[in-house]
C-alpha cells in the first residue's frame, strides 16, 4: 500500500455535492483504503479566472493501485459524474487531480507527481496541509511553500 493524495474541485452546480459523489465513488472502488477528505474551502477560479468560483478539497488515503491506475481510476470517475474537458482550467462539475503518489516521481504526457502545480496552488496547499500538515514533497516542505501564496481567498465552509 502507498499512501497518495487527490485534489478535488467543483464550480458548476451543486459544487459541494460534486465532490462528496466523488468520494462516495472512490470509495465504492474498493480500491482505496483510510480515505480521509479535507474540509471544503470556497476558493477563487485559477488560470481561467473569468468563471464562478469553486469548492476544493483535498484527500490522503492509501491504494495498491500503481499510480497510472489511480489516475484512470479518478479520471473514470469524472467522466461517470459527466465532466466534459472543453476548455482548459474552465468550468467543470468536477475535477479530480492526482496530487502526488508516496515519494514517487512521474513524468509522463498525461500524468505527472507531484502534481505539476502543487507548490502555486494555496486553494490545494491549504486543504491538504489540513490532513497532513507536515508533509514534504521532493524536498519541500508543503507549510513552506504555502506561506509565499496568497491563500486570502482560500475560505474554509463551515
């Protein structure tokens, strides 16, 4: 088992209820174990700002699954949940990101770990230093990195 972590967004319709049928779906995998999700935290779109804003959360857990198959498990869930990828970092019902995969290092067309963007990422640092606030990634301590963001529109839901 390798623990691995996911990032979770939404900023179509009911965006808290997005994520939470994402999780009910990962977990009826049966391919994961000792799933814990983040709080949810209201955050402001990235890249493409011109949308709505969105719901995020983080998710640690641990799989067997090698890192490829996690991530054609987690895409297979969006596409179930009807995600359509028509504009890049635009509007989606739900978004499912393969933040990293243990200490593991992949570089590959369609997937890389860490994530590609975690480090400039405060709406993923903060829920995900919320479950593991002492984690380090490639060297970097994550409660580092998240203190030169600007995380003032990372705002936890109650």
């Amino acid at each position: 088992m390798i623990e691995f972590g996911l990032g979770f967004g939404s900023n179509m319709g009911d965006k808290a209820g997005h994520i939470f049928r994402a999780l009910q779906a990962l977990e009826a995998s049966k391919q994961v174990k000792n799933f814990r999700l983040s709080g949810l935290y209201r955050t402001a779109p990235w890249g493409n700002v011109d949308q709505d804003w969105f719901v995020n959360a983080c998710g640690v857990g641990e799989t067997a699954l090698g890192a490829h198959e996690l991530l054609a498990l987690v895409q297979s869930i969006e596409l179930k949940m009807g995600r359509a990828r028509i504009i890049h970092w635009g509007p989606r019902n739900i978004d499912i990101d393969v933040l990293y995969y243990g200490d593991t290092r992949v570089d590959l067309p369609d997937l890389t770990v860490p994530h590609v963007e975690l480090l400039n990422r405060a709406f993923v640092l903060v829920p995900l230093l919320e479950l593991r606030p002492n984690l380090e990634l490639g060297g970097v301590r994550l409660s580092e990195a998240v203190k030169k963001l600007d995380s003032s529109e990372v705002i936890k839901l109650s």
